[in-house]
C-alpha cells in the first residue's frame, strides 16, 4: 500500500479509524489517492456493514510503517553543502572577513525542488569566461536545462543576469552567467564579482 507523492508533512498525522466492509464488491474497491485504503472504506460507526460485519483498521495514510510514523519532521528533508565556486580568487561568503566556500541550501518537498545561496563575492582569474561555475554535484535535477535569473554587481554596477541549472553540463550544474546576454563580453582577470544570494526552484519527474 503506497502513493505515488509521499510526503514528510503527512507523518505526525494522528492515526485515522477507518472501517472497511467485509461485503465490498472487488470491483468497486479501487485505491483512494488521499487516504491510500479502498474507496468503498466508510467511517460510520455501524458494526455491520451491508448486512454483514465490518472489520476495523488502524492507519496513518501513505504510511505503512509505525517505526516512520513516530519519526517527528519539523521540516521537509533540507541538506546544506557548501562548496567552491570557480574561477573566482579570493572567494568570500556572506559576512565572512576570510575566503572560504559558499554555504547552499537544497530543499525537495514532494517533487519541487529548490536551490539557495548566500550572496559571496570574489575576483575574476580568468578573461573571456562566460560563466562562474559551482564545483559540487547534486541530486535531484531537472529533465532539461532551466533558466532563471539573479542579480549580479560586476565591477561594482549591478546587473540582471541568467542563471541556468543544466543537467546535461558535465562541469557544472549550476552556471552563474556573467552578462545580461550569456556572452564574455567585457570579463577580464581582476574584475570584481558580487554575487546576491537567491533562490531557484524546479520539478522533477520522480
């Protein structure tokens, strides 16, 4: 007995009395998407169900397990990594006086799942690039490339820019895009990049 969606918030549901009639046609008996028993299940008090006698189960919906159904989630699954973001020198993370990795916060409930950074500022080691670059794998990636955007000050000027989380980039999943038009115009070694922390989201297919 299972959903296709299961999610932590349901968990600390308190157990549900359902009653199921021993009488009930097999061909009505199809799986309810929101209490994950037959369809035919009833609540009713009555200890006899068409004319014959009801038999009762204790259930939390979509879970099975009793072990899980103790488990206490305040929150839907978070992880937080942090990692390198290149070719940046001098890389800084937010209301940090030292060089150091970025923290990002990556959060799936059901099947949305988003991506969030701290803002980091750093300087440009290499001319022409078209793009910072996140050195870390993730999980949980979407079927093809999703753009949005983020806000960008580059040589102290602010700009609007594309960020694209790529499934199919085998350097990077997440390129920080230098140019409103995704282009290397005008990047050279010694800029200086600071980078507003944002969030993206996206759906998986599973």
């Amino acid at each position: 007995m299972s959903c296709s969606d299961e999610s932590p918030d349901i968990i600390n549901q308190p157990i549900i009395r359902y009653q199921i009639s021993a009488s009930c046609p097999s061909s009505s008996c199809e799986t309810s998407s929101t209490t994950c028993l037959p369809a035919c299940s009833t609540s009713t008090t009555s200890t006899t169900c068409a004319q014959k006698p009801c038999s009762y189960v204790e259930s939390s919906p979509c879970y099975d397990d009793p072990v899980r159904r103790k488990k206490k989630f305040n929150n839907p699954d978070v992880c937080t990594f942090k990692t390198i973001i290149t070719p940046l020198s001098m890389l800084t993370p937010f209301n940090s006086k030292f060089p150091g990795p970025i923290e990002f916060k990556m959060r799936r409930k059901n099947r949305v799942v988003s991506l969030q950074w701290e803002p980091f500022s750093g300087v440009i080691t290499q001319s022409g690039i078209v793009a910072l670059m996140m050195v870390q794998t993730i999980a949980n990636l979407p079927q093809y490339p999703i753009w949005s955007v983020y806000n960008l000050e580059y040589n102290g000027v602010n700009r609007v820019c594309p960020l694209v989380v790529d499934p199919t980039n085998v350097k990077s999943p997440v390129l920080f895009y230098l140019n409103s038009n995704a282009t290397s115009e005008n990047v050279n070694v010694n800029d200086t990049v600071n980078v507003r922390g944002n969030c993206v989201s996206w759906i998986v297919s599973c």
